[in-house]
C-alpha cells in the first residue's frame, strides 16, 4: 500500500480510502452486517487507513455500522472521516446536534476528517450566514475534530470562494478521466493544491458506469494496451499518475473489489504512466464522449422548470443509454410517475434562455419521450 500526506495534516494516508455507501445489502437494502465488517476489517488489515462515511449513507445507517466495525482496537488503526449534514442544519444547534449524534454513532469520541457534506451555492450561504467557521473552530480546540475539509458539487468559481473562504485542510471533489471539466474539475484540483489543500477523490469510476457495461469500441481501445489493465485499474493509475491527488475512494462491495484495488494501489506513484498509455485513456475518453447526445453539464441553470421537468436528471438518462449502453428506462418511468418528465414541457423555452451550453432542450425533450415510448 502507498501512503500520502493530505494538505497540511502530517498523517500517512493510505492512497485508497474506503467510501462506506455501498456495502453488500439484502433484498430489503438493508446492510448485511456480518459481510459488511468482515470486508472493513479486511481492508483495515490490508493497509487502507483512511475510512469516509457519512450521515445519509445506506439511509442513515452507514455511521451505525463503521462504529461497529471499529470496534476490537480497529478505531486506533485508522483516520476516521464523515460529513455534516449541509442540507439539515438550520442553525448552530443543529451543527452542535448532529456531529453529537455521528460520534454517538460511529462510538468514537473524535472524527480524524469532517467534511462540510456536498456543498453548493445553497448550502454554503446558508451556512456562511449560520458561521459555521466559528462551529469548526471551536470543535477543533475541544478535540472533538482533527481536520476540517468539504466535499463539493457546483461550478467552479464557488469552489475557488468556497477554498479561499476559511483554513481548509482538504476538500473532496468529483473527478475521473470522464469528469476533468465537470465541476471543480482538474481546474478545481490544481486550485485547491496550489492552496494547501489536500484533495480526496470520489466518483473514480463514475459510479462503476467504468467498470460494469463496456461498449465494444471502448474494450476494443483498452484491448490495444501491451500492458492488459482492468478498466478500473485504467481509471485509478490515471488519477495516481496526478500528483494533486491524495486519496481516492472507492465504494467497495465485496472482497474481489477491495483486493483488486488494494493491489493496484500498491505500486501506484505520481508521474508513472508512459505517454502512450495517457494517450489510450484519452482515446478512451474521446470515444465516450462521441456518444453523448446532448452536452449537458448538469449546471441546474435550466432549472427550476416552471412545470417541474427534471431536465439534468432526463438528458443524463439518455446520455447514459448511449455513453455506457445502460437500460435507464426505470430510471426513467420513475421520473414519469413523480410527473417531472418530458411529457409535462408546454415548450415555453425559459430553459434554452438559461442554458450557458445553448443546448436544445425542447427538441431533446421530445426525442427523449420518443424514445421511451418504445420501451414500455
């Protein structure tokens, strides 16, 4: 296992982070808890030290489980992370009361890593006005908190204000070789390391939408490597290969994953992939993006939609039946019955006058209840 520094926080990382949001569950989503310790503990032994979970994970009930799994002299072994919960707090009580009841949870009296949870322009004016500097400030001095980061999800001029906005050690960004202009982005990355920052990474594989349906075409491509690598080795090498990055997490389900990923970061170093393997990622990425039917970034800036269509959540559908050859139709039947779908547009174009990518959003609407029609 490699370690890494994480900003200015002196601790040895291990360059995989264990994301707690998609342990093994039964029919009921439920988690399996015997299965789900035995994979933590597993990965704790094996060299992973840095463990993230977080308040709404596995409806509420990740926390629950870490502090279970910790248990047994496991607690010493590794750096402890979880998030306040932006979208709850309504006031310093609520910060007070909710970091209370994570300890409570994860039966620990100190939190290794707290991040501000998925933080937009929402959430940070609300809690800028509610100063929650002063609330972490205060948590640090009382012990109850070592670091203090935030994970993010908007544009990225919030993210410069959001990083210059208070002592940071760290932030938490979306990024793989599909996402370098999505949100903070490599832009953003760059940014917060020139700051001090450390940078931790989620979504490597875009959720596994790298790893699980394979385009031919895009096999075709990673089959022309002389060195064979999995698809999410392909995925984690090109983040490693970034000095920029700290840790990166992965959402590991069962024991194949953690092993595979344990293994890979074993040897994985900044600057250590050849110039024709960056080139085949890149020709990887081109072929993605040849398939995407509307170049949306989920900037929100057509919403909210006058009669509630959910267009970002329509156009990813549909990108993705094309970028990753997914069956989204539940997706997108379950879009239907909430009435936020195409069939609700009345075609009055306040979205298109919104839209920073000047996408045609009314004839996308259309095309894309065309094409679920045909799948009922």
């Amino acid at each position: 296992m490699q370690y890494r520094k994480l900003g200015r926080a002196k601790d040895e990382l291990s360059a995989i982070g264990y994301g707690c949001m998609r342990f093994p569950t039964n029919e009921a989503g439920e988690i399996k808890e015997k299965e789900a310790i035995e994979l933590l503990r597993y990965a704790i032994d094996n060299g992973i030290n840095y463990i993230d979970t977080a308040w709404p994970y596995h409806k509420e009930t990740s926390e629950n489980l870490v502090g279970k799994a910790l248990q047994d002299g496991y607690r010493e072994k590794i750096f402890l992370a979880t998030k306040m919960p932006s979208w709850l707090i309504k006031s310093k009580e609520d910060m007070e009361k909710y970091l209370d009841l994570q300890l409570k949870k994860l039966n620990t009296d100190y939190i290794d890593y707290y991040l501000v949870h998925a933080l937009n322009k929402d959430y940070w004016k609300n809690l800028s006005d509610l100063d929650v500097f002063a609330f972490l400030d205060e948590k640090i001095k009382e012990g109850k908190i070592r670091h203090v980061g935030f994970s993010f999800h908007d544009e990225i001029s919030l993210f410069k204000e959001i990083v210059d906005a208070y002592d940071w050690t760290f932030c938490q960004i979306q990024y793989n070789y599909l996402n370098e202009d999505y949100q903070a982005g490599k832009e953003g990355l760059k940014y917060a390391k020139d700051k001090g920052l450390g940078v931790i990474i989620m979504e490597p594989l875009l959720g596994g939408k790298l790893t699980k349906r394979i385009p031919k075409d895009i096999n075709d491509i990673w089959d022309e490597a002389n060195k064979k690598k999995t698809p999410a080795e392909w995925a984690f090498r090109w983040l490693w290969d970034q000095e920029e990055v700290g840790v990166i997490l992965s959402g590991m389900g069962t024991l194949d994953q953690v092993k595979e990923n344990i293994l890979i970061a074993s040897d994985a170093y900044p600057n250590h992939l050849e110039d024709k393997e960056k080139a085949l990622i890149e020709r990887v990425s081109k072929k993605y993006f040849e398939k995407i039917k509307y170049g949306c970034t989920e900037c929100e800036y057509c919403m909210p939609c006058p009669k509630n269509v959910n267009i970002p959540a329509l156009i990813d559908i549909y990108n993705s039946e094309f970028m990753f050859e997914e069956d989204n139709k539940e997706r997108y039947f379950n879009l239907l019955s909430r009435e936020m779908g195409p069939d609700k547009c009345i075609e009055c174009g306040i979205c298109e006058e919104k839209c920073p990518q000047n996408l045609p959003i009314r004839d996308a609407l259309k095309k894309i209840e065309l094409y679920y029609k045909d799948k009922k």
